[in-house]
C-alpha cells in the first residue's frame, strides 16, 4: 500500500470517529478530527473525499445554528464537487459511470443538507429551491434512495410551512420508494417524520403510533441514537394525552439510553420533559432537580446562545412551572371544596337515615303495641265464648221458659236468679287473669 492511500484511510478513519462524535454531540472534537482528514486530504489530493469533508463541517455549523458558517462550508463542498466532476467529465472515455454517478449522488446529498440548513434557518422557500435541485438529480441518475430522501426532507418543510396535503403527498412517496427498495433506516424516517406532522395536526394518538413503529425499526437496526430520541418524542404524545405513567416510563428509558450513548441534546429533552411531568404531578424536588440538569446541559450545548435568550427560556420555563403550581393549588382547593361538600351530604345523609330508623322504630313499637292489644282482646273474647256456652244457656232458658208455663213462679224465680248470677260471675272472672276457689263455690 502506497503512503498516499495509507493516508487516506486514515483520512477516512478521522471521519468515521468525527461521525460518531456528531451524534454523541461532541462537536469540537469532531471538527478538530475534520480539520485534521481536510488537512491530510489536501496534502494527497483527494478532492471528492475532501468535499464530504466539508459537508460534514456544515452539518456541525448547522448544529451550532451558525448558519451563514455552515452554508459556506456546504458551498465549498459544492464548488469543489462541481470541479471534479468536470474534470472527469473532461476525460469521460477514461472515467467510470460509476464514479460519475458516485459524484452526483454526493452532490444531490449537498443540496439535501443545504435545504435542510435553510429549513432551520426559517426560509423555507429556499429550502425547496434547493430540495427540488436534490430531487431533479437523483430522478434524472435514477438515485431512489437519494429521491426518498429528497422527498422526505420536501415533506418536512411543507409541514413547517401548515400544509399537510403536500406534505402527505411527499412522505406517501418517499414511503413507496423505501417500502419497494426495502430500506429500513428510511421506513424508519418516515413513520417519524408522520409522527411529527400528526403532532402538529393534534392527532396525538396517530402519532404516537408512527413513533412506536419508528422505534421498533430503529432497534431492530440497533441504531439506538434514534431510538433514544423517539422514546422522548413518545414520552411528549403520553404527556400531552395526559397518560402520566407511561409518558415518565417513556422519558426515563430515553434518558437511561441517552446517558449510555452520551446523547447530550436527548438527555436535555428527557430531562424537560421529566421536569414538567414532575411539576405536574406536583413533586416540586424532582422538577426542580431536572429542571437544573435541564439548564445545565443546554448551557453546554448551546452556550452562543446571547443571555438574553436564556432568560427567556428560563422565564418561559418559570411561568409555565408557576402556572402548573396555580393550576395545582386550584384543583387542590376545588378538592377541598369537594370533600367538603360530600361531608355535608354524609352528614345530613346519616341524620336523615338516623331520624327514619327512629320513626321506622316507633311505628314498629305502635304496632306490637297495637298487635298485642287486639290479640288480648281476642282471647278475652275466646274466653267468654268458652265459659258462656251457648248450649247451656239455651237449655237454662229453656227451663226457665217451662217453670213460667207450668205456673210455678216461685220456682222460675229462683232459676231466674240464680242464672243471672252465674252470668255475672262469669262475665266478672272474664275480666281478671285468676278467680279464687271460694268464689267459684259460692252458691
């Protein structure tokens, strides 16, 4: 192996390390790595190696949001593409139409992440000039996976821009064309990309599944950097939805993947999001606790942000934490309120059920009382029908009857009276419990 390609692959080398470093957000060490492949690809002539160089030099700018530096270094890479594929087109019978494919394919890529810069950079319409440059090259070199990507990116500004039919219309496509190629990483995207548009249509439900489908594509290709994001974003759905519980679940397994991978601008995310929740719940301790790793990490990641920025993030974040505690305090209060009206109602519902046993009991006792009166007096009246026979009085009367016939006064007197005192004695003893012996023998 010659020096020139050793050094290239170690040139190569550097942006590999500088790649994982962009996604872990170690930005300075992945531009000391770029500066360094620029360096060694320069001095060994490797002009389309030292174009994607300049991408990705772009790509941490636009991380940085320094977007007049990431555009130059976006155009650098274009210009020196450009060249190189005039150079080849120059010596066309000696050059491959795989390396001149390869180079078209770079510079679609190029346009793709320029519009994506204009995007952040909230000029949209320039962003779609520069997509439509992407989608027009990757159609004409029949470059689907470059046409997706393009399609995806046009879907994504159209949904900043609150159109959702062509931006459905866009992501319908870019969904065909990975489905058919079977490019998972892309299905990924998508489903993530719809995600975001059904968030902004309020369809959080729908969302909620695109992120879930995304997420099962992207641990299936264990690409756990994505992963970690889209627990967040389904952690955000949870909580919007108002599913406590699993939105907390959500935001500490991304934050759990997110410390392992060093994920700064993810952990920053899970712990917004837990200090809100935490805030909700109204445990003060742990929002607070979050909320200052929150602060401590974006101060990191974004310290050329102007103080006066930060002050309104913070005051941003202190009057929807101070509004979350008066919402908190209401509810408490209308809670309050709540217990006390429904003692009230168990109060006056226990007088009113105590004051109906009473009369309840009272009738009850009127009624024994009532029962046991009227069975007395159907025993007194049994009593007198067993003592005063009715055969034995009809046949006295009758005796009587035939002393008076016969003409035997003195005799009917004495039958006479001696009946009327038997009927009084027995109507007497029908009104006492116990008649004494010698009563009963009395003549």
């Amino acid at each position: 192996m010659s020096f020139r390609l050793w050094a290239i692959n170690a040139a190569n080398q550097l942006e590999e390390r500088a790649d994982v470093l962009i996604k872990t957000w170690r930005l300075q060490e992945a531009e000391d790595d770029l500066l360094e492949s620029i360096r060694v690809r320069t001095e060994h002539d490797d002009p389309l190696g030292l174009g994607m160089c300049y991408d990705k030099m772009g790509t941490i700018y636009s991380l940085r949001y320094d977007f007049i530096e990431a555009l130059n270094w976006f155009e650098l890479g274009l210009d020196i593409k450009y060249r190189f594929l005039e150079q080849e087109m120059m010596r066309q019978h000696r050059s491959s139409a795989l390396k001149l494919s390869f180079v078209n394919e770079s510079i679609a890529a190029t346009y793709i992440k320029i519009g994506r810069l204009y995007k952040l950079w909230d000029r949209h319409w320039l962003a779609v000039d520069y997509l439509n440059r992407s989608l027009a090259i990757a159609r004409e070199a029949n470059m689907q996976k470059t046409e997706a990507e393009a399609l995806t990116a046009l879907g994504d500004v159209y949904n900043e821009l609150e159109q959702p039919d062509s931006t459905h219309i866009f992501y319908d496509h870019a969904k065909t064309i990975y489905t058919r190629m079977g490019h998972n990483p892309g299905l990924a995207e998508i489903h993530e990309s719809l995600g975001n548009l059904n968030q902004t249509q309020a369809f959080y439900e729908a969302a909620l599944d695109h992120y879930i489908q995304s997420q099962h594509i992207y641990s299936s290709l264990e690409m756990m950097d994505r992963v970690a994001g889209l627990q967040i974003k389904q952690g955000d759905m949870l909580y919007t939805m108002q599913i406590i519980d699993e939105a907390g679940n959500s935001y500490l397994s991304g934050l759990v993947t997110a410390e392992e991978l060093d994920l700064p601008r993810v952990k920053m995310d899970a712990h917004l999001g837990l200090s809100l929740l935490y805030a909700h719940l109204g445990d003060f301790e742990d929002a607070y606790k979050h909320h200052k790793q929150f602060i401590a990490l974006r101060d990191d990641l974004f310290a050329f942000e102007t103080n006066l920025h930060i002050a309104e993030v913070e005051a941003r974040f202190d009057a929807e934490h101070s509004r979350n505690r008066i919402l908190l305090l209401e509810q408490a209060q209308q809670i309050s309120k709540g217990k006390e009206a429904r003692n009230r109602l168990i109060i006056i519902g226990m007088s009113g059920f105590t004051l109906l046993m009473m009369l309840w009991l009272l009738l009850y006792l009127r009624h024994l009382r009532l029962k046991s009166i009227s069975e007395h007096m159907l025993l007194q009246h049994k009593l007198l029908r067993t003592q005063l026979n009715p055969h034995f009085i009809f046949n006295s009367l009758g005796s009587i009857q035939s002393t008076i016939i016969n003409k035997e006064p003195d005799k009917a007197i004495r039958y006479l009276s001696r009946f009327a005192k038997l009927i009084r004695k027995i109507l007497d003893g029908s009104m006492t419990e116990h008649v004494a012996l010698q009563t009963n023998w009395q003549p």
